[in-house]
C-alpha cells in the first residue's frame, strides 16, 4: 500500500535527486528491520462468492469494525479504504483482498505474535459479517466477472491502463493474493548484493511458496497460477531485471530503469490520469498540464513498478503466494536468514549464478505450471529449494536464532517436495463441487 504525502512536494529537477531517494535510506545493520504484508482472500460464508464493498457482508463494514477497535481510517470520498495503526496498516486490493502491513520488527517472533492477534480480532469481526479467509494465492471460485470492484482512485485508474499493457492485469488485480517481505539495506553495496541474491533465488521461492492451482473452480494443471498471470501483466514494470546481475551501482542503475517506465498517473488531491506513454523522464524535463515532478510524485512513481525484487527506501520480495498462516510467517525468517548473513547471501546467490539471463527468463515461464520440477541448469528448483532452506536456517541460527522454529513449514515442503498447491488439489478432490465443505478445508484456522 502506498498514502500519498502531499507535504513532500519537493521539486525534483535532476537525475541524483532521484537517485538520492535511494540513498538517504541506508542504515546500519543494527537497525535493521523485517515487514511482512499478507494480502487475504474473502468469501461470504455460506455462499463462497466474493465480498462487495457495502452491505452487511462488504469489506466496508470489516473496516469499520476494525476502526472501532484501534487506528485511523483513511477515506476517499466518504469511503475506508485502508486504516492506519501506528507503523502498521490494513487496506483492501482492487477485488477485496484484505491486506495486514504488519509493523516492522527486529524479532520474526513479535511479527507471529502480532499475527495472531490480527487473526484473533478477524476472527471476531467475520463471525459477525459471515466471512471466511481461504489460505490460497488465488480466489478459486467463480471467474474475474463475479468479483466486486473496490472503491478506490488508484484502482480506477488502473484497471483502465492494465488492458493496455498486457493481457492479465485484471486478472493480477481483482483474483490474487500475495506474501510479501520488506527488508533494510547499509548502502549500494549492500543493496546491490542484497538485490542480486534475492532474483537468483526468486524461482525457488515461488515454487516453494506455490499455492494457487485452482482457476475458474478447477484445478488449472499450475502450482501458481498467480505467478503464470504476472507473466503477462505489464512486462514494462514487472518480472526479472536485468542489470541486478551485473551492476554494482544499484540505486543508478534502479533509477535509470525506473525513468523510463510509463506513469500511471499523478495526485494532485486525486489521482489524475496521464498520457499513454508518459514516462517519469519526460515528466521530470517537460512537466504535465502545468504540474512539475515532485519527491512525493517519484515515491508515488515508484510503488507502482512491480518488479520480483522491489527497491524503495528498503528492499521489497515479491514472487510469493500466500498461503497458510505459518508459510505467512515462515518468509521473514527465511530471507532474514538469506540476506542478512553475509555468507548465506553468498551461498544462496551462488546456487544460480551459472545460469544466463535467458535461462532466468525461461525459468521464470517455467516455474508456474512446473514448480518444483522446474529445471534450472543441472538441477531441478526442488533440488535448490532443499539447499536454500538449509542455507537460510544457517544464516538465521547466526543473525537470529530465536526464529528458527517458524521455519519448520517451509522445511517440511522442501524435504517433502509436497507443496501447499498439492494439498489444495488434493482438497479440491476430496470435495469437488461442495462450496462449503471447500471453504472449510480451504479457510484457515479460525477464519472458517
């Protein structure tokens, strides 16, 4: 989620102005924090379709009972959109995902302990409105048609341009779901070291996070579907980059790619739409309907490139499903574990250095419908997933080993090779044609 701070209208006129966004951000690594985002897929109880926004089922009235309990609601014309509890938020996505931005911690465990409580208080708040919280990267019932459009600009003007662009943007915008980490970085260096091992691994870690078979209500023959429809969403913003494997000068190399990339718009007390084609370069030199190019504009800017490796003022991973609650909080710990241990960085970024950006490429095609049968050079992703995980639980016992024990999910799928996509088939069997037997073994715990 991004709120747009209007107070940060600083003119931007150059080209280290923009790169320096990148580099005031560096922090010594006792400082450094780990923030997990989960986003979470809705269905009404008794039904299993898709929430709307109003009415005595709609996500409108889930946010309102949060708000009644603690935060600040954020509203666009009149209506919540996202609420703000102090270095945490909850917003809605474009088809009612609901979403948690949990504070960042320096300890994984406080993060599962305030996940819980989020849990809990859902719980409660979805009893009453007769909700359900289904542990899968993709809504699995109905098609794209039968999901209610959330009230919010930024979405407005989004579902406009993603037809433009690609073929399943809508898909990406109103059907998944999503697990994320934002972790810090020192400095360039840093950064760029940080940056290259996340994309040598980003295949494994989508395999290994695989929990989105299901389409239109059948089993679609992908472990991740949601990593199929970022395939094709707009490749301009999304997917693999380049020069993270070859470039030391990261926030350079960052910001020359994010320049060239078309804006979806701009906010001047609302989102205003741009035209096609309007790079951040072109706004930056020419301007726009009398508008000039601000920090809060290249921040805003920013937040819409959706690469697998996101950098901002931290380092956002990206290539995940959601899934259980436990995977949810199994991904901090592992990439802590990764990128925080100089030598698990090392050791984790070598398992794939052999390969070429083509064969990345291909990979990442791949990947999808394969998962952990994906061959990557002489070995299959599987295979990597076993020794990155091991990787990580090393890296982990010596930066925090207090959270090793929330890697035990993501241990057993790499030593079972059996992923949260093959359970869900094998629910999907089980109780083929029964939406609410379905939502029960889909659902998580407590959240049925």
């Amino acid at each position: 989620m991004h709120l747009v701070d209007e107070h940060d209208a600083v003119p931007v006129r150059t080209f280290d102005e923009l790169r320096e966004y990148f580099a005031t951000a560096g922090k010594p690594a006792s400082a450094w924090r780990v923030g997990t985002e989960h986003e979470l897929i809705g269905v009404i109880r008794a039904t299993g379709e898709a929430p709307p926004y109003e009415g005595p089922h709609g996500i409108g009235a889930l946010l309102a009972k949060f708000a009644a309990n603690s935060g600040s609601p954020v509203l666009e014309h009149g209506h919540a959109i996202a609420l703000a509890r102090d270095d945490a938020q909850l917003t809605i996505e474009p088809g009612g995902q609901f979403e948690l931005a949990g504070r960042p911690v320096r300890d994984d465990l406080v993060f599962a302990a305030d996940l819980a409580a989020h849990v809990e208080e859902l719980a409660a708040a979805s009893q009453e409105l007769g909700l359900a919280w289904l542990s899968i990267g993709l809504r699995p019932f109905g098609t794209r048609a039968d999901i209610p459009f959330m009230p919010k600009e930024r979405y407005d003007v989004m579902r406009a341009y993603m037809p433009t662009v690609g073929t399943r943007g809508l898909e990406m915008m109103m059907r998944t779901a999503t697990v994320q980490v934002n972790l810090d970085f020192a400095d360039e260096a840093d950064a760029a070291a940080k940056m290259r091992c996340l994309y040598s691994v980003t295949p494994i870690l989508t395999a290994l996070y695989a929990a989105s078979p299901i389409v239109d209500e059948k089993i679609s023959g992908y472990q991740t579907y949601r990593a199929w429809i970022w395939r094709d969403t707009d490749n301009q913003r999304a997917g693999l980059v380049p020069f993270v494997f070859d470039r030391d000068d990261i926030f350079t190399a960052y910001t020359e790619w994010a320049l060239d990339v078309p804006l979806y718009f701009v906010y001047r007390h609302g989102y205003q739409r741009v035209p096609a084609g309007l790079t951040f370069r072109q706004f930056m030199a020419n301007g726009w309907n009398g508008e000039h190019a601000t920090r809060a504009d290249w921040a805003l800017h920013l937040s819409t490139l959706f690469p697998e490796g996101r950098l901002k003022k931290f380092i956002e991973v990206r290539g995940c499903d959601c899934g259980s609650m436990p995977m949810n909080a199994a991904l901090a710990p592992l990439m802590r574990g990764l990128l925080y241990d100089p030598s698990a960085r090392t050791a984790a970024t070598e398992l794939t250095a052999t390969l070429s950006y083509a064969e990345r490429q291909a990979i990442a095609d791949a990947v999808p419908r394969q998962g952990f049968a994906t061959k990557a050079g002489a070995h299959t992703l599987g295979e990597l997933a076993k020794e990155l995980v091991k990787i990580a639980q090393d890296g982990l016992a010596r930066v925090a080993p207090t959270a090793l024990p929330l890697m035990e999910p993501l241990e057993s799928i790499a030593t079972s090779g059996r992923t949260q996509a093959d359970r869900i088939i094998e629910i999907w069997q089980q109780h083929a044609g029964d939406r609410p037997a379905l939502i029960r073994a889909l659902a998580h715990p407590g959240l049925a």
